[in-house]
C-alpha cells in the first residue's frame, strides 16, 4: 500500500496494573490474570461495546500450560464476544511493543479499525524445568520393560536428577553467545567507560522519579488497582525504593562479573509481574465512537545486532526513524528508554554521543548528540518498577504517551533493548 493511502493510527487509552516484585514463589496473578485485572476497567470506561474491537494481540513470553494462546483466554474473560480473533506474540523483551506495532500496521493499512493490544508477564510463575540428564533418565525408565530392565534404570538415579532449573535463569541466557544479559550489560560499560558510581545515580534518580510521579498522581488513570482473590489490593508498583540513595545502592556486589563489574542488582530492572493495554484506533474509528486520543502512532522500527551487545538495541531501533524524518536530537522532547540496566541505558545515550561511533555505525556525519536526562524516563523506569519480560515494552508506549498529554511535548520516541540481539522503537506524536 501506498503512503498516501495509509491510514492515520491513534493510541486512544490504556491501562497497567502495578508491577508486583517477584518474592521467590508464584504471584498472586497468573499472565491471564494480570491482563484481565487492568483490562476490566479499561473497558469499562470506553463509550463503544466490546465488540467494536476487530481483533486482540497480546504479548506474552513465560506461558503457563493453563492459558496457552493467553490473547485468546484474556478476550474471553474479558467479555469480548467468541467470534473475536485473539493471538498471541512473542520476540523477548519486545513482545507487549510487538502487539501495538502489529495493531498499528493492521490499522495503517485499512484492513481494522480498532484493535486491544497488550503485554502480560508474571515471572514468578516462570516454569521449573529438569535438567537434561534428568529427562533422559526418566525417558529411560518410562521405556523399561519388565523388573530387570526397570532395577537396571534405576540404577542411574541421581540426587540432582530431583533439583529443578529455574525457567528463567535460561531465559535470561543467550543461547548463541551462551551470555547472561547482565554479562552483555558488562561488555557495553566497558566499551563506553561507564563506571559504578555512575550507574548507582542513574539507578537512584529512576527510583526517585517513579516515587515522584506515584505522589504527584501522575499515573492516575494508567495504573489500575488489582484485586486478588483473598481480597487484598495492590495499588502500587511495589518495587520503588522513595529513600534510595548512594550509600545503600553502594553495598550490593556485581552480580555477572565479580568482583570488578559494574552492574548490581540494585541497578539492574526488577523481576516482576505485571500487565498492560493499549487501545489503538483508526481516525474513522475515533470519529464514529467520539473518542479523545492520546497520541498518535506515526512510524516504528525494529532492528538486529550482535547478541552480545544488545543493550544498544534502542540505538540501532530509533536511529532509523529519526533519520527517516529529519529529525535531530532536539526535535524529541520525550524519550521512554526500557531500563534493562543502568549501564545499558547509559551506554545508549553514549553511543549516541559518541562521533566515532554514529559516522562508523549509524551513517551519521557526526554525533547524534547528548539526550537530556529531562527528557529520558522522566517518571523512572524498569529499574525503579520492573521488567515483566512481555509487558515492559507495551507500558513504555503507554506511558510515553501519557507524559507527552501531561507535558504537552509534540514528539516522543519509546524504544527498548531486546535479548537475542534485536531492539524496537515507536514514534508517536501530538495530536
């Protein structure tokens, strides 16, 4: 289809849940879970029927084996009607993003007019797995005919064979460069000389910023309270840290490269539950429902790279558009950069600094220049809230558009770093 023929495409609402930390053991909420608990209230302020939506995509990374294809399960309970078509995504970190850049191209392209996307994650839930050694044992005895062949197999039975693997800790591990993501975060700090100290600030500033906008009622009407079903109420990102400072972010030991390394849990994303939904229109939808957006949704990119640095994804993701437009480093008044790690996050702003860099990678005749820290994450980020896997990208969006209505900013870019190498960006724009 022909540019002029596209279609305008509006992010019109949305809504989260809090953002609940990972405590050792299974959340209160399922993904399911997670998705119907801001979805509810979210369509119930909407003045259309349900069953104005044309379709539903959800991102979604640890699926539990009780809500395969967890778009379609979240549809249903959410009341959409059994003819809507619901399917769920998954690219890593860029899965909740993922849901609104396929809206957005249905969308633009004319064949839907209004669509739900969303992200859930609850890594509490991430599966335990058996060691490989362990499944072929049992794999041995299962195949075992008869009481000799059985005490045979039995034989081989080992202690650690009943010690499972935490599902996640693979998942955080590449399987190509066989690094953790933390250890890719370390490759970048050393590449652009970002140090501890550094790292700790950014991280206390995140933190500080999310407490900031939880008191000043800046998430009003974004983050929905949720109900579990013994009756209590989670009505805040219960990872922000209000009094973090220097000292207490000073004590932690690097995690991925001790004892030199830079990057700590205390300025590393959180491991959290949590879910998002974005409601993206078409400009004949918006007139035929009276409806106000928020923003509009004008151009997205996805990028690959090396897997061993793929903290610069957001660099190689939003570069694209920026050049695409004409745009330079002052024409994007807000910036939502998904905080995987502090030392990924700086790095980011590092390389678009850097003039080496941007002539020799990015096609640029000099540095892009410096990103004002005041217009980055201004309300915090992943560090401060957390990173459930399949959500984070989608609330960035949300988020970016929210702010941009608050501070009456034109232009706003999300984007976000992406394990296996890849990153993804979105441009949105006043409306």
């Amino acid at each position: 289809m022909n540019a002029q023929a596209r279609q305008r495409v509006f992010l019109v609402d949305g809504a989260r849940t809090p953002f609940l930390k990972a405590e050792g053991k299974p959340g209160p909420f399922t993904p399911v879970d997670l998705a119907v608990q801001c979805g509810r209230p979210l369509l119930a302020r909407q003045p259309f029927d349900r069953s104005a939506f044309d379709l539903v995509v959800l991102g979604c990374v640890n699926v539990i084996a009780d809500e395969m294809n967890p778009a379609r399960v979240a549809a249903l309970r959410l009341g959409l009607p059994e003819n809507t078509v619901a399917f769920s995504v998954q690219i890593n970190c860029g899965s909740g993003m993922q849901s609104i850049d396929t809206a957005y191209r249905y969308i633009r392209d004319g064949s839907h007019q209004m669509i739900l996307a969303g992200g859930t994650e609850a890594l509490s839930h991430a599966p335990l797995t058996l060691r490989q050694s362990a499944v072929e044992w049992f794999g041995r005895m299962n195949a075992a005919k008869g009481p000799l062949e059985q005490a045979k197999a039995m034989a081989g039975i080992r202690p650690e064979f009943f010690k499972p693997v935490v599902g996640l800790e693979r998942g955080l591990t590449d399987p190509i460069t066989t690094l953790s993501m933390g250890q890719t975060a370390e490759v970048l700090a050393h590449h652009f000389d970002i140090d501890r100290k550094t790292a700790d600030t950014y991280a206390m500033q995140s933190h500080h910023r999310l407490a900031a906008a939880h008191s000043e009622g800046r998430l009003e009407g974004e983050l929905m309270p949720a109900f579990d079903r013994d009756g209590t109420v989670y009505d805040h990102d219960n990872g922000v840290r209000p009094d973090s400072d220097m000292e207490g972010l000073a004590k932690p030991k690097p995690v991925f490269e001790p004892p030199y390394g830079k990057v700590t849990a205390g300025n590393s994303s959180q491991i959290t539950d949590g879910a998002s939904w974005c409601i993206l229109a078409s400009e004949q939808a918006v007139e035929l429902h009276g409806l106000e957006p928020l923003a509009e949704v004008t151009d997205s990119e996805w990028a690959g790279l090396d897997p061993s640095i793929m903290g610069l994804g957001p660099v190689m993701s939003a570069t694209p558009i920026v050049q695409r437009h004409g745009f330079g480093v002052d024409d994007i008044e807000l910036w939502e950069l998904n905080e995987a790690f502090a030392a990924q996050v700086l790095s980011c702003l590092a390389a678009w600094n850097d003039t080496e860099f941007c002539r020799e990678v990015l096609g640029f005749d000099a540095a892009f220049g410096r990103i004002d820290r005041d217009r980055l994450n201004v309300d915090g980020g992943a560090i401060s809230l957390g990173h459930p896997v399949g959500t984070s990208g989608n609330r960035i969006v949300l988020h970016l558009a929210n702010a941009m209505k608050q501070r009456g900013a034109k232009r706003g870019i999300a984007t976000e770093c992406i394990g296996g190498g890849l990153g993804g960006a979105m441009l949105l724009e006043a409306v």
